[in-house]
C-alpha cells in the first residue's frame, strides 16, 4: 500500500484555519476538500503534543477514499496556543476542558458535514478523548476509530490511585504547570532516543522532526505535573465496564503491546467492554506510533480501518 502523498508538504486544496471556541479561544483546524464523490465526513484528533502535520498520508488516504477529512488541534498545543507558562510545556487543568471543547466543535463540524457516515478518529491521548467525549455525550459520531489510544497507563506496578495522589502532590509542591519530566538537556532539543518509543520508520519519524523545525510553533516537550494529575482523572473516570458498555456504536481499536506510552491493559478491557468491537492487536513489530510505522505495520492498521469503513459506507464507484 504504497503512499501517493508528499508527508513533508500540506496537500493542494488543504485549508488550514481557526474554529473560535465558545470562550473566543482560537484552534487550528485543516479541512480537505469535499472529495465527489462523498461516502461521509471524518474527524480526526491527535495525542499529547502531537499536530496533524505527522498524519498528512493517512488523512490523504482517506481522503483519496471518498472521505471529507478534517484535523483538529487540541487546545494548548500544536498552533492553537498553549495552557501553561512557556511554549514548550503540554499543560491542561481538567480533561473537561478539552471535551467542552470537542462538544462545541462537534455541533459546528456535524452541521455542516456533507451527507453519510460520520466517523472520530483518535490517536492516543486523542484517542482517550475521542473514546470520553462519546461516553460524555459530547460528540455523537456513526463510528469510531482508536489508534494506540491512552486508555491507560504503564504503571510499573503501583496502583492508580497512588500515581494520581502523587501526581496532586507534586502539583502542590512544584506547581500544577511544573514540567513533570525531564526531556532533554538542552532545552527545546528533541531527546536523541524518543524514535524507540514511537515508531521502527526513521524516514517517518524524521518527517515530525522536519515539521517540527519548519514550523517552530508545533514544538512541545514534557507534560506539566497538572497535565499528569488531570489525565490519571480522566482514565479512573473511562476505564470502567458500565461506561464503555453503553457506548452502542461500531469501534475499530488498534493498540500494540510493545508500546512504552500507553498500557495495553486498558484496551484489552475496552476491546472486551465495548459491545461493537473490532480489535487489532500488535505486538513486538509495533511502537506506539502504528500509523506512523514502517509499511509492513502501517498497511496491516491502514488495511483493517479501511475494512471497518468500508462494511459501514461501501466505496461509491
């Protein structure tokens, strides 16, 4: 399956542009255009630090497929902006915020949205977002799709509830905006080893670094101590079987085992949790980042989503 787009340049007809959140905040969003003919509409929002520059030859794919494609950022990160008290680290008080967010944004992009199938597509903590704003009400799409998504975390054996009041603590003690984490000795430089977490592609995983140093605003770093708290809240929240059971639309999950970010725990219940499941699990020839992976990875996740959506929307010939 070989790719047709150029990863290091924003397709022609993209249009990149700001949704103005209910409280005036300005998000990036970048619309691709209305492909005839149409099968549906798909929204796709990406993980912690992360910008949709990264993904330009899935969402081409798609849209080559006949889908109207729409990216958007997180507030606080990629070009919308930032919560915290430098440019560089991810800060967030409450995952809530985030889902006011998607809930406003959702009635905006629905309304307008050609006919079809309407599909949220997250990866990691996109992903756990995309997966709670369903949950919450927040958004209503036909289906979803979850890439490696953050459903929980690698705990090394401590429990939740210790992480979570470690995390208050040091939100108390060092400041909620505080980074949590050191990234790397010089301040804005990417850490030599970050590839191994992500993907086994250097050409791919090099693309970010060539956007990264292209456009400087896309950069950011650690996640802040509030960040860390806010998060561990919103998975205690998530991970439970009568919250992801009411949950009645088709999911199409891929997650790998392999993968150092997120723990492959919590998908493996949601998988089991969820009533309309499909699951692709990877293994040791998979890191976290799947779509992002070298071609005999990537094509196995690209090929099972297309599958899911097809049995949804058949292609329209």
């Amino acid at each position: 399956m070989q790719s047709r787009c150029n990863r290091r340049a924003v397709p022609d007809g993209v249009v990149e542009s700001q949704w103005f959140a209910p409280d005036g905040w300005p998000i990036r969003r970048a619309d691709w255009p209305l492909p005839t003919p149409c099968r549906g509409a798909l929204l796709f929002v990406p993980g912690r630090g992360d910008f949709f520059e990264k993904y330009i030859e899935t969402l081409d794919h798609w849209h080559r497929a006949g889908w109207a494609v729409t990216a958007l950022d997180w507030r606080g990160q990629a070009a919308s902006g930032r919560l915290g008290d430098d440019p560089l680290t991810g800060h967030v008080d409450d995952f809530s915020i985030w889902i006011s967010d998607m809930a406003a944004f959702w009635g905006d992009w629905a309304a307008a949205a050609p006919a079809g199938l309407k599909v949220l597509v997250g990866h990691s903590m996109g992903g756990h977002l995309a997966l709670r704003a369903v949950a919450d009400g927040a958004a209503t799409p036909d289906a979803l799709i979850l890439s490696a998504p953050m459903l929980g975390l690698i705990a090394h054996g401590v429990p939740l509830p210790v992480l979570h009041w470690t995390a208050k603590l040091m939100s108390k003690i060092r400041g909620p905006r505080c980074p949590a984490w050191k990234w790397s000795e010089k301040p804005g430089e990417v850490p030599a080893h970050r590839v191994n977490l992500l993907t086994h592609d250097p050409e791919r995983y090099a693309d970010e670094l060539w956007w990264r140093e292209h456009r400087p605003e896309l950069l950011m770093g650690p996640a802040s101590w509030g960040w860390v708290a806010a998060s561990i809240a919103s998975l205690r929240r998530l991970d439970r079987r009568e919250v992801l059971e009411r949950i009645t639309i088709p999911v199409f999950l891929f997650a790998t085992s392999a993968d150092q970010l997120v723990g492959i725990g919590a998908s493996d219940r949601a998988a089991r949790w969820l009533p309309h499941a499909e699951y692709l699990r990877f293994g040791a020839e998979a890191r976290h980042e799947v779509l992002r992976e070298v071609d005999a990875v990537r094509n196995r996740a690209i090929a099972g989503i297309d599958a899911f959506l097809d049995r949804l929307a058949p292609p329209i010939n």
